[in-house]
C-alpha cells in the first residue's frame, strides 16, 4: 500500500461530530444531539453563560455544606448511599404482582431447580448449548454437531465392540439422546422463573413505552405505536423484551449458594473517555481534524500556536515503539497496547485508559512542544491515575482535585489566548469535576465500576446475526444468557454429567511457606532437590547461584559462609503473591511464552548506608527462577534468583517515570559483552510486577510502568545500583 493511501485511509478514522446551536457541545450522531437540544426547552444559552459554567468547573466549586469528616479515609468499605427518590408512578413488569391489600415483599423460590430437576440427558444437552453461545458456533454446525453426537450414542455398543475401547464413559438413559438449542431453551424457560417481558417501544428507538402508557404515537419523533395496517391494529410496530434486575438478583439473593457469589465488587474501572480525548487532541496532524483549533472572526484557524501539536512523523515512532513494547507488557495490564497510532478500530474503553495511564507520560510527553504543555497534561494523567487507587484519604482526594483545577484551568487559559478551541471542554472534562465528589459520597470508582459490561456488550454485538430486528435478536439473546447463568448458578452441569477435564491443580502442583504472613506460593513446574555446589540451574553454575544466595544472607542478616545452610534447594518457576502470578526465564523457556513479559519485576533491596541505618533502594530485574532454600537455622525462604538491569534512572521530563538500561553504557561504546549480574532477593521484596515501554530513540533504554500504581514523585533519590548488592 502506498503512503499516500496509508494517508487516506488513517484521515478517515475521524467520524462526523454534530455540534449544538445553543452551546459548545459536540455529539457523535444526530440522535444523541436531539436528544442533548431537549434540555434546553426553547431557552438561549449565552456565551456569558458558556464561559461562567466553564469557570464553575474550572473553580471547582467545592460545596460549602459539604460535612464528611475529612480526616476519615475513604475506602471501598467505608461510605454511606444518599437516599434516593423513586418515582413510583411508573410500572414495570416483574415476576410477582402485588395486590393494594399486600406489603411490597414476596418470597423468591430459589429450590425450583436442583440436581434432580434434570436428566442427564438433558444436562449434556444444556452444557453443549452453553458451548455453542460461549464459542458464538453457528446454528447450522451446531446441528450437525448434536446429529453426529446422537450417532455416536446410537452406535455405542457397535464402536465398542469394533475398536476395543470405550468412547463414551457414561450411561444414559434408553432411548435419550442430545437436543437441540430451541428445544433445551424450552426446556430451561419450564424449569426456570427467569423470563423477559415485553415491552412496546418507538420504531426510532426514542422512548420505551410503560404499562400504563395509552399514548398512540410517540411524543418525541410522531412515529405511531402501532401498526398501520387495520388487520394489525393492536400489534405494535416495535417491541423489546427486558429481563427484571430485580427479579434476577432477588432469586439470586434467595439462594444461599449464588448469595456468596454476590458478596464481592468488580476491579474493573473506567475514566477512558478522557483518554480518547487526549488521543484527539495530540493527533491532529495524522486526523486532519481541524475542531480544537481557535477559529478566527475570518474563519481562518490558528494552527501555529496550538498547544498539543505532535508532528505527524513523531507520532508514527510513538506508534511503532508501542508496537515493539508489546511483548515487554505482563498481562496484568488489561489493555492490549496495539498501536492506535495505526488503527483505532476495535479499541477499548481499557485501552485508552492504558494509553492515558503508561502511554502518554512515557512516549507522548517528550515530544510536546514545551514545559508548560507537560506539566499541565501530567497533572491530567496523575489524578486520573489516583481516581483507581482501592484507598483514598482526604489529602489524596484534595490533590486529586488539585490536579484536575490546574489542568482545567491550563485548556481555559488556551481559550482565553485564543490557541485552542473552546469545544476542548467536552461533557467528560465536566465529569473530572465531579469524580472527587462522587468518591466522597460513594467511595472510590473501582467498587463499583461497570466497565466489564463493555465485555458483554461486546459479546452480544457479535452473537446479534439479525440485520433487519436487531434489537428483538438481542432481547431475546439476553434472555437465553440469563436463564442459562442462572441454572449453571444453581447446579453444577460439568459435575453432574461427570464431565471430562484437563488434569486439575492439585496440593502437588504449588507451595507454602508456613507462617508466612504474605501468603506467597511457589507454583509449578518444580526442579526437585538441586544441588548448588555442583548442578546447573537453568542455565546457571550451581556454584554461582550459592555465591549469590550467600550474598543475600550477609546483606540482609549478616550470616558467614559457614552458618550458609542446606546447599540443596527447590527451583520454581511461578510465583503467585498478592493476587498476582509472576513467571520466570524458567517458565517461558518451557512453555515457549514471547507474546508477554510477566517476568519482569520492581524490587527493593534493602542495605546497611555508611551510617548503619537500614535504607532501601529500587531495581528492576528479570527473574530467572524462584526456589526454596532452608537457611542455618532450619527456617525456609522463598527466594528469587534475578538479572538485575545494567542502569537505573528517571526520564528528563518528569521524576516520577522510571527509566532502565538493559545493557551499560560502557558496553554499547566499547563493543564488548558484559556478564550478566546475577542476585538473590526475598519474594517479599518483590514490590511491582512492571512493563517496559521502548524509549524512542534507544532501543536499549525502556521506561517502566506498573499497574494502576503512581510512582513517588521524585524516583531519582531512591534509585539503586550495584554496590548495594
């Protein structure tokens, strides 16, 4: 493909934007601007007005009565819901109905279905269905599947005796047989209490229409509820089917088993649309969209003076060092980190948060155009960054807010020189205002974040085949998922039917460390019973991994050589601590992993200064392997064995971005190889599981990034080196 057709095609990533007559905002379709244009019911909006409420957020505009105890820290335990008015003239179908005379309770049934509820039959049948949704398989090939299965069935005592070996380990009952998807919905719907209801809709998707709503066309776009034809008279021209929440969580909450399964919050977390924001704003030479320049009285633009001007060529080595930083990401980052540089399509609300939370301080920020740029985009980027901390005190919370005002009152300041488009201030500028508010009142945005419905959603939008009733398709495939959740809910399908399983996990598969407050385990595969005075470890002398393990034993307890310990040990090659499995050079060598780098690590070492005072420094390293070692005294450790990074610094835009050197100065002037140098450091150590991101213009220099953690502001202070091992 030509450049210029590169060009083209990466000019039309940018869609049509529809901005309101009566304020600065912009939409991404005509409906979601009706939609907008309805709150202002016919009143004017001035630019006086514009500008106060752009000040208002700019101020901040803390609220005067604002009693919470601000010495108190806000965590995801520790806060209180506002009461809530309901409005309780609008009616909702639900699974029970309440007479005027009864209370508003009723008791959910959650016995209805149990492990004799089906045959076993009828269990295959329900978990190959649940396969054929889970692996989105055609209705045609799922057909074929389910005939082939019945033969088999049919034919069991035939292929038995013909091949000696038995293909099915389990007996059905006489004349059962596999059914088909319709049929196990059937059966599923006369088992279950979980149905959908329907509802009466606009054909143009304006308004939902209630149980007691009469109203004959609808009241926003005029398009009639119901069918023209006379024959049809009653039969409504849209219709959706809804699934009850209430219902789904009272049944849910009814059974003690699924009761369990609700006690916990999700970790996922979403303030991505400022990312894309970001993206816009910094991409205008590759988008060719003109809408954040300053537009002269002349209708010329002011494209000289913008303030996020990146060239063009810039941005494409940003997007080819994300490109080669992929396989450096452990995937405890939830983004993919494709070069959105290149193509947009397909990408998620997490990746832009990943953009936003590693991309943007590391690769974007060198190359904006001054000091004054940086600071103010940095300070974006870290108090996004705080709003998905799990614990938040008051101080945190004040310099969130601290952040979001300077960065705030940099863009109005642009307006005001007339170097950036007043339409800067989009809706989700205005929803950073607000999120220190709604930390104070609900606790922090990871409790209870819906971003992992941006996972379904997208599920669903690839089972939805219809391409004429798209919206009844997707009623009814919520339905099918809900009822078919439910059932795996309240039995186990798999272990009923005896499914056959990949050999388990079991207590030969990992170890403990007894009385070992951190709850670390070392997991398979093992090295059993290495002897470091002769073996090779991994590629390693015995002898040097006993010369580092002795060396970690003076640095941290000041044992001598000859109180050393047992010399044999047990090599790992995963660790799992604090939620989080870390890998090895070990595990990838056996398992072939290169797509991801879960084997780098941040650690901090602790050493004795000229003053004797215990201080500690941080280093990133790769691990080559965990083990087990019994010191002198009997009590077992935990242990890495590590290749510490050659150079250890900070970027030269900001202090709190880490930076590291696979390979020495020394090394890449003078031509020669060094040796690695190999160290031992407790598991405990082990403070982050890191990524490196390539650095522009060395390929053997890489920023480091953690997830969802900030790094101290200045990182230059506490940098480690050799000596200190």
């Amino acid at each position: 493909m030509s450049s210029s057709n590169v060009s083209q095609q990466r000019d039309r990533i940018s869609t049509q934007q529809y901005q309101c007559d009566q304020c600065v905002l912009f939409f991404d379709n005509y409906q979601k601007l009706q939609n907008h244009k309805r709150i202002h019911r016919g009143d004017s909006a001035t630019m006086t007005e514009i500008d106060q409420s752009i000040l208002d957020d700019v101020d901040m505009y803390h609220d005067e009565n604002d009693t919470s105890n601000e010495d108190e820290s806000v965590s995801n335990s520790e806060y209180t819901m506002e009461s809530m008015e309901l409005d309780n003239t609008i009616s909702y179908k639900c699974a029970c109905n309440f007479e005027d005379s009864e209370g508003e309770a009723h008791i959910y049934d959650s016995s209805q279905i149990s492990t004799n509820t089906f045959t076993k039959a009828e269990l295959m049948s329900i978990h190959l269905s649940q396969l054929m949704l889970q692996h989105r398989i055609a209705r045609a090939a799922y057909r074929d599947i389910v005939q082939f299965i019945n033969t088999v069935i049919r034919d069991h005592d035939d292929i038995m005796m013909d091949h000696y070996h038995v293909v099915i380990s389990f007996f059905l009952e006489p004349g059962a047989k596999i059914s088909h998807g319709k049929t196990v919905d059937a059966l599923l719907k006369s088992k279950s209490s979980v149905k959908g209801h329907e509802y009466d809709v606009c054909s143009s998707s304006c308004r939902l229409y209630g149980i007691n709503d009469n109203q004959e066309s609808c009241v926003d776009c005029g398009k009639p509820r119901y069918k023209t034809d006379p024959d049809q008279s009653q039969t409504p021209a849209a219709s959706m089917k809804l699934m009850s929440v209430g219902d789904m969580l009272s049944q849910m909450l009814a059974d003690p088993a699924t009761r369990e399964l609700l006690c916990y919050r999700a970790n996922q977390e979403s303030v991505a649309g400022i990312g894309k924001l970001v993206y816009d704003l910094i991409t205008v030479t590759l988008t060719k969209e003109t809408k954040f320049y300053y537009t002269h009285p002349d209708n010329t633009l002011n494209t000289t003076e913008y303030p996020f001007h990146i060239p063009r060529a810039d941005l494409v080595t940003i997007g080819n060092c994300i490109t080669s930083s992929r396989k450096y990401i452990p995937t405890s980052f939830q983004g993919s980190f494709d070069n959105v540089f290149a193509k947009i399509d397909g990408t998620r609300a997490v990746d832009w948060l990943d953009f936003l939370l590693y991309l943007v301080p590391t690769l974007v920020m060198p190359y904006l155009p001054n000091r004054a740029v940086k600071t103010a985009l940095l300070s974006l980027v870290k108090g996004c960054a705080l709003t998905l901390q799990w614990m938040l005190t008051s101080e945190l919370l004040d310099e969130m807010e601290s952040y979001f005002k300077y960065w705030h009152s940099f863009l109005y300041q642009q307006v005001q020189n007339n170097t950036l488009s007043r339409s800067v201030f989009r809706p989700v500028q205005h929803y950073l205002v607000r999120i220190p508010y709604i930390i104070k009142q609900q606790g922090p945005l990871r409790c209870y974040s819906t971003c992992s419905m941006e996972r379904v959603i997208g599920d669903f939008s690839k089972l939805i085949k219809s391409k004429s009733k798209g919206g009844q398709n997707a009623s009814f495939l919520v339905e099918r998922f809900a009822i078919h959740n439910y059932t795996s809910m309240a039995i186990s399908i798999c272990d009923e039917i005896n499914l056959i399983w990949p050999k388990p996990y079991g207590r030969e598969s990992y170890m403990d460390l007894p009385n070992d407050p951190s709850s670390a385990q070392l997991w398979e595969p093992f090295h059993q019973f290495v002897n470091l005075n002769d073996d090779l470890v991994e590629g390693v002398g015995g002898p040097s991994v006993k010369e580092a393990l002795l060396k970690y034993y003076r640095r941290t307890t000041g044992l001598t050589g000859h109180e050393f310990g047992d010399s044999v040990v047990v090599v790992a090659a995963r660790l799992w601590m604090d939620s989080t499995v870390y890998s090895s050079c070990m595990y990838r060598r056996k398992k072939n992993e290169t797509s991801h780098g879960n084997h780098y690590v941040m650690f901090t070492c602790p050493y004795r200064n000229n003053r004797n005072v215990i201080v500690h420094s941080w280093l990133v390293s790769t691990v080559q392997f965990y083990f087990q070692h019994v010191d002198f005294y009997g009590f077992p450790h935990f242990l890495a064995f590590v290749e510490v990074m050659k150079e250890h610094d900070v970027a030269g835009h900001d202090s709190s971005v880490p930076i590291v050197k696979q390979r020495s100065q020394s090394t890449r002037t003078l031509g020669h190889q060094t040796q690695p140098t190999y160290t031992v450091i407790s598991v405990n150590d082990i403070c982050h599981q890191v990524g490196l991101v390539q650095y522009p213009p060395n390929g053997n220099q890489f920023y480091v990034i953690a997830p969802y953690y900030i790094f101290n502001n200045n990182m230059r202070i506490t940098k480690g080196n050799f000596s200190i091992l």
